[in-house]
C-alpha cells in the first residue's frame, strides 16, 4: 500500500510518535521489560492498538519495523504474550489499519 500524505496518515504518525515516545523515552516499564525479554535489543517500538488502565495493560505493537507483538499484562503478571509476522497480522485487518501499520513501517524506517 502506498501512503498518500493524507491527514489520517498524519494523524497516526503523530499517534504513533507519541506512543513511542512514552514507551521507550519515559519508559513504560512493564510493556517495555517484557519486549527486551522477548524481542532483544529494541530499536523501535510503535502501539498499533491496545490502551492502559491503571493495573492492566493490553497492547499490539510494531517492534523494531519487523515483528509484531501482542498481550496483556495485569500489574507485573504477564497474562499472554504472542509475537506474529507483519504479513500475518496484515491479513486480519481492515483498511485504516492497514494505513496505520504502512505509516509505522516508515517511520520504523526513519521516514
């Protein structure tokens, strides 16, 4: 899918920027611990979806623009953890999603 400069795509770059920036700049520790742990090294790290509430995390993310990682963790306990291929997780969604998961491959790029 090519991107066109859209305002959704601008959207969700911000979007994405800003989640990145709270995992790996202020360090949302849990999500972050349990991704070093599962993927190495992260470089890069992008939330397609998922939210945080006060004891419980669930989350779907982009991990170093080649992996996806998706689970759920209630205060410090891991509750699932699976890592998927993009191709796979491209086939379950839908259009907007699929401009969002476009907009973080690039910037996993540096674009």
């Amino acid at each position: 899918m090519k991107l066109k400069e859209s305002m959704t795509e601008h959207h969700y770059r911000a979007e994405l920027e800003q989640g990145a920036s709270v995992l790996l700049e202020r360090g949302n520790l849990p999500i972050l611990r349990l991704l070093q742990e599962k993927c190495g090294a992260i470089h890069s790290a992008y939330f397609l979806s998922g939210y945080i509430l006060a004891d419980y995390r669930n989350f779907c993310i982009l991990v170093n623009g080649q992996t996806i990682c998706r689970g759920e963790i209630t205060g410090e306990d891991i509750e699932s953890f699976q890592k998927m291929s993009i191709s796979e997780y491209k086939k379950k969604l839908k259009k907007s999603d699929q401009i969002k998961l476009e907009v973080a491959l690039e910037l996993s790029n540096g674009k």
